[in-house]
C-alpha cells in the first residue's frame, strides 16, 4: 500500500504547512487551510522542453549570441481579442481566462475555436463541465459548424493526454481547470495540488508540442482566480473577462501577458448570436448621457494603446450619520476620499459632513492618475449643484496641494474627445507646449483645482 503524507495547504496562496492553522502565515487570510493528502507520484517521463528546443541539454550562452525570431501568431476573426493578446495567438503559449460565472467565458472560446477552425487549424474543446450535448446546443446557437472543431467531454487529465496524442491539435481549450483532475495526485479536483499539477502537465504538453492552449479558471467571492496564485506565475498570459451580468457589454483585460502589453483592452457586446466587438467604445460609454445634470464630466483615460471617454458620475449629499459614507464604484475608494480633502483644504469646499457616492458609467474600471481632475470637477459640481458644460472633456493628475500635473498621450485623448463632438478640453498647463490641437477644440490650460473649476464651473 502506498505511504500516504498530510499535510494543510491555503487555497488561497498555496502555503504548506505540516499542521492546520487558523491563519495563513503565507497571504495572512483566516480559514483557508485545507487538509490534503498525496501519495508519491511516478517519475514524470522527460523533463520541461521549450517548444523552439532541439531536443538537446541546454547550456550557458552569452546573450549577444542568442538570435532573436518574431514569435508566429495566428490572428482571429476579434480584431478586440488580437489587441488584447498581443497580436493574435501565440504557438505553444499558455492563456488563462478568469470571470464571473456567466459572464460568456466558455462563449467567447468557442467562438474563437469556431474562426480558428475555419481557417484550417484543428481545435480540441475539452469540457469538464458540459456534455457534449450540450456543448453542441451553445455551438448550435452560435452556428458553429465545422469538421476541424472536435468536442471532448473529459476530466482525467491522462485521459486527456492520451487523446492530445491522437488527435494532435493545433488549439486545446480547457473548460475548466477546476473540474480537471490528475490520478496521481489523491486530493479532490478544484482543489490546490490538483489545480497546480493539472496546469503545470499542460504547460508541458503545449510547450513541448507547440501547441496554444487555453484554460478556463473560476474566480473567487473577491474577483481573483481561484486557486494558488502560482497559477498565475506559471501561464503565460492572464485574461479576466469582466462586465455585469444584467448590462451586455464585456470587458476583457489583459493583467499579464508574455508576448504582448498589459494594459490593453477589449470590449464586446453580448448578442443573441454570442459575441460582437465594439469597434468605437466612447461612444457606447457615452450615449446615455444625461444632458445639463451636475455632477458629469468626462475624462479621456488611456486602455494601453488606446484612448476612451468615460462619464464619471458623483452625487454629494448632507449625511444624517455620525461618519459621512464614502461609496465608489470603478474608482479605488481612497482616492476619493483623497481628493475630496484636497478639495476641502485646497479650494474650500465643506465636504466632511457630505456622503460621497461616485460612479465610471458603463462598467469601467479606472486607475490611472489622469482622472483626479475629473473626478475633482465632478464632486465639485454636485455639491454646488452646478452643471459643466456638456461638451467639456477633463484631463489631469492632482497632487496634495491642489496642483494638476502633466499626463501622458495627451495627443491621442484630445484627438479622440474631438472626434466626438468635444469642444473644449481642460488639461495640465505643462501639457501644451510642442504640439497643436485639432481643428475647432479649444485647448484650456490650468495650474491648479481652483482654475479647473473656475473655468468649468465658474466663480
């Protein structure tokens, strides 16, 4: 019989510890210890091999000696999904995809399987947990047909394995690794070894066969991947596919990426038929917009290489509690109470008996600095109760003692916010100088928060 060890694991961070503990030592969060059991596993047959590798035992080499090759890349019919990657897909590369249940995850791989095969690369689907009936309903939906897509219905990953062999793909999806199991390992699917051990197999499968694999992660109540965190360290890019279930826009967000930028990302609408890419966000963003209501503005922020008008929304309200609440949502939450102190020592304005609620309209996640102005400007308005101008963009950074600071890409904001009718915008003094605006936009300079609200608000 084959010796048995125990030992308590965190789900969280993957810290090991011989015996259970109320506290993680490791990420410092109570309860998360699990007891798990192992035996032994078998010597794995041969060792990691880069997918470019010749076979042969590598050695030390100096670095002005290496040649350097364009990593090939297979692009899809999601010019939103290309960007996001980095270009399209890369061989031999490990992807993993994190979101909310139902957020369209499985949907949105089974359309790229679908334009992958189309275009004459084998794909294998592996589903831990649908059948394949009812993949084939969902494919059916999205009119899927294609002979080079196959279907696989499986949870043991030898199994799996086995039929990677045969099959020999050029594309592998996992959907999801929580339902994956080795039989080597004795703990329960979904849980840390196994999640580790099934990601660390199929990093060495698709890194050995050249083959791009995508994996599916679930996510926790705190909107991170379920699991160790070394599952991130171990893929190659991280994808979070983000949105709100009762709005049909998508957001996927690249946090880590190997071949590609960090900061990019992708919007798509949830249709009937699946997926659509937005191709123009800002003014999906924007066409809600509620004409002469204090408390909007609009802040030009960059998504990596790419320039989106966002309203920032604020309402400021006299609180009937001993402590004023402060509530915001896709903007970190000190940071408003940071600005609003600005405002209160800077400008003036008798803010700490006032409830702050602040909100990015349309689902958006914003943490760039570039929005402090806006976000200034706005609780400004509403605790006045005077309206900007509605076709007023604000761009700037504020420091501790109400000064605006430069941003950048200053070019491509002001250049996006003419394209859509903007006709004045509100930047960094320091940002004017070696270049010119568009055609029929008017540039407004300012020092400092007071001059940011003197020219929006006026007074």
């Amino acid at each position: 019989m084959a010796k048995r060890k125990t030992k308590f694991m965190c789900q969280d961070c993957g810290y090991e510890s011989p015996k259970w503990m109320g506290k993680c030592p490791g990420c410092g969060q109570w309860n998360t210890m699990v007891e798990e059991i192992e035996k032994t596993a078998p010597a794995r047959k041969g060792a990691f091999v880069h997918s470019q590798s010749t076979g042969v035992a590598s050695k030390a080499t100096p670095i002005t000696s290496i040649e350097t090759v364009s990593e090939p890349r297979m692009e899809t019919d999601l010019k939103e999904l290309n960007r996001v990657l980095g270009g399209g897909v890369v061989r031999g590369s490990l992807v993993l995809i994190g979101g909310d249940p139902g957020i369209g995850k499985s949907t949105l791989l089974l359309q790229v399987s679908s334009q992958l095969a189309n275009k004459q690369q084998k794909v294998l689907y592996i589903s831990g947990e649908e059948s394949m009936r009812q993949t084939k309903l969902r494919a059916d939906r999205l009119s899927v047909t294609s002979e080079n897509l196959l279907i696989y219905s499986e949870t043991n990953l030898e199994e799996i394995n086995l039929t990677i062999e045969q099959v020999n793909p050029q594309f592998v999806i996992v959907d999801s690794i929580q339902t994956i199991f080795h039989p080597h390992v004795t703990s329960a699917p979904g849980s840390v070894s196994q999640v580790r051990e099934c990601t660390a197999e199929l990093m060495r499968i698709g890194k050995t066969k050249g083959i791009a694999i995508f994996i599916v992660g679930h996510v926790t109540k705190e909107g991170s991947i379920a699991g160790p965190r070394l599952l991130e360290h171990m893929v190659d890019t991280v994808l979070y596919f983000e949105g709100e279930r009762h709005h049909s826009y998508r957001i996927l967000r690249a946090v880590k990426n190997r071949f590609g930028s960090t900061n990019e990302m992708g919007i798509f609408e949830m249709k009937e038929l699946g997926l659509e890419e937005v191709e123009n966000p800002s003014e999906i963003f924007l066409e809600e917009r509620s004409q002469g209501a204090s408390g909007s503005t609009v802040v030009a922020s960059m998504e990596g290489t790419r320039p989106v008008l966002v309203e920032i929304q604020a309402l400021i309200s006299p609180t009937s509690f001993g402590n004023p609440r402060r509530m915001a949502t896709g903007i970190d939450h000190n940071r408003v109470s940071l600005l609003m102190a600005v405002l209160e020592k800077r400008v003036g304005l008798l803010l700490q008996n006032q409830d702050a609620y602040l909100k990015v309209a349309g689902g958006v996640k914003l943490d760039e600095p570039a929005i402090d102005l806006a976000i200034a400007v706005s609780i400004a308005s509403s605790f006045r109760d005077q309206p900007s101008k509605a076709t007023d963009c604000i761009i700037g950074e504020v420091g501790l003692t109400g000064e605006v600071r430069r941003v950048s890409r200053i070019e491509q904001r002001v250049q996006e916010a003419a394209k859509l009718g903007f006709e004045r915008v509100i930047l960094p003094a320091n940002n004017l100088g070696g270049w010119k605006g568009p055609r029929g936009i008017e540039l407004v300079g300012v020092h400092s928060v007071s001059e940011a609200l003197k020219a929006t608000l006026g007074g």
